[in-house]
C-alpha cells in the first residue's frame, strides 16, 4: 500500500496555489512495516510504584492511553532548548506573509477534524476551503500577540520567551526501538529489577499522522533557530493546541507544522545519548501532562527484568489477570555474550 501524497497546496482568493514548503522540512518517519505487523516499542518502567503500573497498564489496554510528560521534565537540560544566535534580525514582510500562509495552508489542510474552537466548527463543516478572509477573522489575533509582535521586530528576549512558551506547550513520551540491553536495564527499571512494556504501533501503520513516534536525531551541536523558525512554531501551536491530533482527518498528511517544529527542536538530542535508540510520541495539543488518547499501542506482552524475582512476577501477573490475562509476561535473562534473551514464561 503506496503512501499518500503530502497535501500542501491551499486556494487563495484570487486562485493563486501556494506551492510545497521546502522539502528539507520533513525529516523521515518510521517507515510502516507492509505486512500485518506494526513497529515494535519498548518502554522501561520501575516497580516501585505498582499502583502507577497497574494504572498505565489498564489505560493502554481498555482506553488506548499512553502517559506524557512535559519536555522540560526530561533528563536531558537542554531537551526542547534551542540555540538562538546573537544579532537576531526583524523579519522581512515576505518572512510576515510566508508565516501566515503555512499557518492558513496548515488549516486548510486539516479540514474536517473538530476542534474545540466555534467558529472554525462552523467553518470546517461547510466542506469548503478556509477563505483568507475568514482566516483572517479566526486567526488575526495571534499575530497581533505582543510576543510575535516583538518577536517579529526582532527583540530577543520576545523570540526567547516564544521559544520557552513552545517548549512549555510541548509534552512527549520516549520509547526504545532496539530490544532490552544492560543501558536500558540499568537507567530506567531499576538495575533489573523493573519491567520492559513490550508494544505494538498497529495505528494506520501506513500512514503518517501527528502522533506518529519519530526516531530521536542525534547530533553534536543543539539545532540553531532563527526568529522565523521560533515564530512559526509558536503561531502554528497556538493555533493547534486542544485538537483531536488522533482525528481521522490527519490521517496520510505531513502538515508542515508538525514536521519542522518536531525536526528543529524536540527530536534533536546530544550524541553522547544516541546509544538510547529513541523514538519519541510528541503531543502538541498543550496538554498539562498526563494520559492522552493514543489509539493503536498495543500491549504485547510485559518483561520482567534480569534481576526479578518471584515476587515481582506475581506481582505483575496480579495485575494482569485484572487487566487481560492473556497478555504474556517474560523473562530477560544473560546470553552467552553481553546481549539479554528474553523468554516467554505465561
């Protein structure tokens, strides 16, 4: 099944077409698997708090919920903090128009879905396009905003603020991509004595969507952005923040808000953590934090780490005879080498 095309052009008043953003703004995806299977996550959890467990276990399994945290909670200071260069200029009006035009092709292309806002409701339901006058009336005020104002004239300490606000909206969840190893073991379950969730992506697996996890780019220096690139996202989120990102409607399209905000500032790591082999859900909808709806994660099975013993096991198996007894639990035990087996034991 061939992707769908990326959806990029919006209709303006006088016909004109806008054309498609630069290419370099969408960085690759994990790419869906052909067959029936989906990607394969691994997220490491500690048992010191079983209530926790239960808890994200039952939300993942009855109500497709997975756990965000906010960005600036993570282990890494510098995680969702850009560089932002000395001798930031104002934008040019062509820089004013093009920010404006993203943001009125984002919307358009995003017709259909519902959200909370009245007045785009009433728009989306006419099943036409977004007119720039109407666009105008729903959207104005943001780019009246003091921040973008100031931003926009080139005062840095707007641009910084716009920056810290964009992070400050952001939440994220991380997964591994490669299977248990004594890293992950060690950092993030407890020496071994925690567990692995061992899931499976089956949402459109063909398909982009907004909460789609991306593979982490690890890199040497922290991404550089000018104050076009801040003011981008910082309009863009605040234009969709409180959406249903899980709506049908994103379904196969790469908006280029959610590419170039996700690529410049919160999938960009130092390289001292790339043995981590992450991908990261990133929630832009300006949550506080907490479950989300994120239908298709299954859980395929849990576990137990190295250092488990009987009682941690039971423990878990407790939990899922309450949740789905047929979830298997296994075991991670020592290869020969320095690589972990893992064997299924329920």
């Amino acid at each position: 099944m061939s992707k769908p095309p990326r959806l990029t052009k919006a209709v303006f008043r006088d016909g004109a077409v806008l054309v498609n953003p630069p290419a370099e703004l969408f960085d690759p995806f994990l790419q869906r698997p052909e067959d029936e299977k989906g990607i394969t996550l691994y997220r490491f959890r500690p048992l010191d708090n079983l209530t926790r467990r239960k808890d994200e276990i039952h939300n993942l399994v009855y109500n497709g919920r997975v756990w965000v945290s906010p960005i600036a909670q993570q282990n890494d200071d510098f995680e969702g903090l850009p560089y932002i260069p000395e001798g930031i200029e104002a934008l040019t009006e062509a820089e004013k128009t093009k920010i404006k035009l993203y943001a009125y092709d984002a919307i358009n292309n995003s017709s259909g879905i519902a959200p909370i806002y009245a007045e785009l409701a009433r728009i989306f339901s006419t099943g036409k396009l977004l007119t720039l006058a109407a666009f105008d009336a729903f959207a104005g005020h943001y780019f009246e905003d003091p921040i973008f104002l100031y931003g926009a004239s080139g005062d840095r300490g707007a641009i910084e603020e716009a920056a810290t606000k964009v992070r400050e909206w952001t939440r994220i969840i991380s997964f591994s991509i490669i299977q248990p190893n004594s890293y992950y073991w060690g950092h993030y379950a407890k020496n071994g004595v925690g567990i692995c969730y061992e899931l499976e992506d089956r949402y459109e697996k063909h398909h982009y969507t907004p909460l789609t996890p991306q593979p982490v780019i690890y890199a040497d220096e922290r991404p550089r952005l000018s104050a076009f690139d801040v003011l981008v996202a910082y309009i863009f989120l605040q234009l969709v923040r409180n959406w249903d990102l899980t709506d049908a409607s994103f379904l196969g399209q790469e908006p280029i808000f959610f590419n170039s905000i996700a690529a410049f500032a919160f999938r960009k790591e130092a390289k001292i953590w790339a043995q981590e082999s992450e991908a990261r859900l990133i929630d832009f909808s300006g949550s506080k934090g907490g479950y989300i709806k994120r239908p298709g994660i299954a859980l395929r099975r849990v576990i137990m780490g190295p250092r488990c013993g009987a009682s941690e096991i039971s423990s878990i198996r407790d939990i899922l005879n309450n949740v789905d007894p047929s979830i298997p639990i296994a075991i991670s035990t020592r290869g020969q080498g320095y690589d972990f087996e893992i064997h299924d034991i329920t």
